[in-house]
C-alpha cells in the first residue's frame, strides 16, 4: 500500500527529527520518482503558485501575517501586565481569584494577540510567581497558564482557523462566527474548574488580601476597564468589519495592525525599534508557516500521483459507523498525531486526505472545521511535545519541576476533550448543525 507507506515513512522520519517542512517535500518528490512518472515533478510551481493566491483562491493567507504583526506589536505594548494586574485585583480576593484572572486575561490576549506563545511567556513571567507566592497550588498555577494561553488557537482572529478556512475552502468569516460560542463556552468551563477546585481545595488556591491603600472598588473597577476596554474595542473593530461584511478577513486583518500600532501610541510604547523587531519576528513566523506549507503541497502531490488518495479514501468510508465511525477515527488520529506533531502539519497533510470523504457523507465543513480546531488547540497541552509546556518550562523559576506542569494540564486537557465531546455530539448547542447545509 503505497499511500499508507508514504504517511509512515513521512511520520517515522518526523519522530526522529527531521525538518517538518524537508520532510514532506523529499518524501514526496522520492515517491513520485520511485512509484509514478517523474515527469509530473514539473507539476510542483503551479501547485505553488495556486497555493499562494494565482488563482485567487490563496488571498486568504495574507491574514496570517497581518495577524501575526497585530498580536506582536500588542504582546510587546505591555497589554499583558496590564490585564494581569487589573484583574488580580477585582478577582484576586476571592478564592481561585488569580487563576480566574489568568483564565479571563488569557481569553482576552486570545482575542487581541493570538500568538500562543506570547501569552504562555507573557502570562508565565508574572502570573506564575505571584500565584506560587500566595500558596497556590503549581500543577493549577501551571495548567491554569498553559489552558488558558492556548484560547487563541479558537478564540477568533485565530492563525488555526485562517489555515483552515485556507485548507477546507471555508469562509474565514463564516469559521470566525462559528467559533465565538464554542470558545467561550471552554473559558467558562475552565473558569468553573477553578472555581470548584478552589471551593474543595481552598489551601490550594487561597483569596489574596488586597493592598489597595483605601481606593474604592469603583477606582479598582474603572482601572480595570481602562485595562480592558482597549484591547477589546480593537477586537470589535476588527471582528466586527469582517460580521457585518464590510472588510473581508484580509483587509480587517489590516485595520486591526493599524489598530495594534495605535494602541501602542496611546500606551506610550510605539517605537522604531519595536516595529522593526515585531516585522522581524513577523517574517520568521510566516516563512515558518508558509515553508511547511509548500513542503506540504509536494507531499500532497507525491501521495495523489502514487494513488494514495483512493487508498485512504476507501480506507475511512469502510470504517464500521459510517459517519460517525469516520468523525470518531478522525478525532482520536489528529489527537495522536497532536502529540508529536504541530497544527500547521496536521492542518496541511491530514485534513487534504479526509475532505472528498467528508464531501461524500454531507458533513457540515463548518461544523468539522470548529471540531478539528478544539482539538488542534488540545495539541499545545499534550506531552511530550505540547509547546504551551515547553513555553512555561522556560520561564518559570529553575526548581519548578516539568512534572508539574504535565500534571497541571492534564486536568484542561479532559476539559477540551469533554467540551469537544458536546461540540460532536450536541452541535445545535453551539448553534451549528452537522448537515452539509448553509448556516448563516
């Protein structure tokens, strides 16, 4: 079975550390030569040109940048500290009050940034040391953190649902609506989560007496908001433009670094120098993201031409179930794969493989992009190779132990998969529908 060996040989060489991006191309151009006519390599520049926008289809994928430019520049504004400490204190005299902050300051940097590394460092820096300092417990410290940087993975503007719309040929707007629901509904299952621990547990997650030197819980309330009202005006913009379809996804991606460079005006930290690095960094993320695209595009090429394709077709429509035989095998394979292997791949590789079966059982694109998304964003938290745990390692202080942070995970990770379980058994509760129907 020439299309099985070509997915093994790919993953094999993944596991024993073989660029992402090398791999998939080699793979597929030696397959392509070995077991199809090499003549058809000459194929690869139209695939690369239709990937990036020739055809007009890739127009899409300018977001990610934009994106990506707009969640640095706020990550370097000092947006987090600021969210941080307003809300540490309206929350923190309240048992759990520091890991509810952290949940709530997280969803809003998912909203505003989406750079889950950012958030994870950010978060990692200066709200694991004030929580260890108050006798919290630090598997919740930790998992509190890891749980709650990885929201912008599908908390819209999200890097995840751009690529997927890009792979699925979805609307952005359309997976952008559809994951409002679903991605507040995990913030407030998390929040729960704490809240109950903190209730049975209360040594674990202690109140913190607030040193507020006589200001009023309305000066607390009104610092607060002027913390929180920026960001989310700037997500209203941006978000907004692309609901009410004045701006497509592209050009709101656009405002939205307009916005980002604003704010950081109003915050007194626009500089040269800080634009300079956030483009820098920019460029490094999107090359990354693009190279294991195109890498991708190759392997996708090599496993068509090879007759793959209709080997992994009649593969997932045998699968005893039908349609819900296909969603389960579907959802516990990218979950493995999440162990060992990033988003952008499994975006990339995987999902190609299953769209003409999930064409030919009528599945809501929608509703599986939004399912494929929740459980992509449980690939950051899941050793061995969760990078949401390999961020917070760095950070935090030298004793603190991995063991730890594995721990405090995995309580948020059978939350996800609890709260993915909902989304596939009862998507009318998030307002989706499972049929391949027009939804908005």
């Amino acid at each position: 079975m020439i299309g099985v060996s070509i997915f093994l040989i790919a993953l094999l060489l993944l596991l024993v550390g073989y660029p992402v991006a090398f791999t998939f191309a080699g793979v597929g151009i030696l397959f392509v030569v070995l077991f199809s006519d090499p003549a058809q390599l000459a194929q690869i520049p139209y695939r690369f040109y239709s990937n990036m926008g020739d055809n007009g289809d890739g127009i899409v994928l300018m977001a990610i940048p934009l994106f990506i430019f707009m969640g640095l520049i706020l990550q370097r504004t000092g947006l987090a500290e600021q969210l941080l400490v307003s809300m540490a204190r309206l929350f923190g005299a309240v048992r759990g009050g520091l890991a509810v902050s952290t949940v709530l300051v997280g969803a809003l940097l998912a909203a505003s940034t989406g750079v889950v590394g950012a958030s994870v460092v950010a978060m990692g820096l200066i709200s694991l040391p004030v929580m260890l300092n108050h006798g919290y417990s630090p598997k919740l410290a930790a998992g509190t953190i890891c749980a709650s940087g990885t929201l912008g993975q599908l908390i819209p503007p999200s890097i995840v649902l751009i690529v997927l719309s890009d792979v699925l040929n979805i609307p952005v707007g359309d997976l952008f609506a559809a994951a409002l629901k679903p991605g507040l509904f995990l913030v407030l299952c998390y929040i729960v989560y704490v809240i109950i621990f903190a209730w049975f547990r209360g040594d674990a997650a202690p109140a913190v007496p607030q040193e507020t030197s006589g200001i009023s819980k309305f000066r607390l309330i009104l610092s607060a908001l002027s913390a929180i009202l920026p960001p989310i005006i700037l997500v209203l913009v941006v978000l907004g433009s692309i609901f009410t379809g004045v701006a497509t996804p592209t050009e709101s991606s656009a405002l939205g670094c307009i916005g980002a460079v604003v704010l950081a005006a109003v915050y007194g930290k626009l500089s040269f120098r800080m634009i300079w690095s956030s483009a820098e960094e920019t460029v490094k993320i999107t090359a990354m993201v693009f190279t294991v695209l195109l890498g991708a595009s190759v392997f996708s090429m090599g496993f068509s031409y090879t007759g793959g394709e209709e080997e992994i077709e009649h593969l997932l429509l045998s699968i005893p179930g039908e349609t819900w035989g296909f969603l389960i095998f579907t959802m516990v394979l990218i979950m493995i794969l999440g162990f060992f292997l990033d988003y952008i791949e499994i975006s990339y590789i995987v999902l190609p493989l299953v769209y003409t079966v999930i064409d030919q059982l009528e599945i809501n694109l929608i509703w599986f992009a939004i399912l494929v998304a929740m459980n992509l964003q449980t690939s950051f938290l899941t050793p061995p190779f969760g990078f949401a745990l390999f961020y917070l390692k760095g950070v935090a202080p030298a004793n603190f132990s991995t063991l730890n942070i594995y721990k405090g995970v995995l309580p948020f990770i059978l939350i996800q998969i609890a709260v993915l379980s909902i989304l596939l058994l009862y998507p009318a509760f998030f307002g989706l529908s499972r049929q391949a129907v027009s939804l908005w």
